[in-house]
C-alpha cells in the first residue's frame, strides 16, 4: 500500500504593528456589549418580576379584605339573629311579647 502523508498547516494570526492590539480591542468591545445586553436583560426581568409580585400582592389583599368583611358581616347577622332568638324565646316562657328595638334592625 502507500506510505501515509501528513501535512501540516500553518495558521496565520493578523497582527500590526503594537503586537495583537487589534484583537484585544475587539474583544473588550465585544465584552462590553454582552454586558450592557445582560445588564438591560437583567432589568427587564427584575421590572417584569416587580410588576407581578404588585398583582399578585393587589389580587391576595383584595381577597384577603373580601373575606374579612364578609366574616364580619356573617358574625354580625348570626349575632343579631341569636339574640332575637333569645329574646323570642324568653318572651315565650314568660307570656310576654317580645320587644325588638331599633338597635337590632
């Protein structure tokens, strides 16, 4: 069979003058920008994560204030009508009529 051939490549780095300026320029350039992207990335979310936890806050509250004056207005009837059941059967054991004032309207 035939004898195996390697060959070799060179590469060839473009340099000038100062060495290879030119290239770290280009990367510091380039590294800014990924880091201004990432930092107006990292805002966006951060705004976006803000915004929502304020819904989510707002919808929890509104529900949380609903169900405590919804509380208050079951406890508040069931009291009144307890004590009209109290009266109606006190006036029942006692012959009398029972007598409901205004505060109980």
């Amino acid at each position: 069979m035939g004898k195996q051939q390697s060959k070799t490549q060179e590469v060839i780095i473009a340099q000038n003058g100062a060495g290879n300026s030119a290239g770290a320029e280009q990367m510091l350039q380039h590294t800014s920008v990924i880091s201004y992207m990432l930092i107006t990335i990292a805002v966006i979310l951060i705004i976006g994560g803000a915004i929502w936890l304020l819904r989510y806050y707002r919808k929890c509250h509104g529900k949380w204030i609903e169900r405590g004056v919804r509380d208050f207005d079951l406890r508040r009837s069931m009291s009144l009508f307890r004590r009209q059941q109290r009266e109606a059967n006190f006036a029942a054991s006692t012959g009398t009529s029972p007598v409901f004032d205004s505060r109980h309207a």
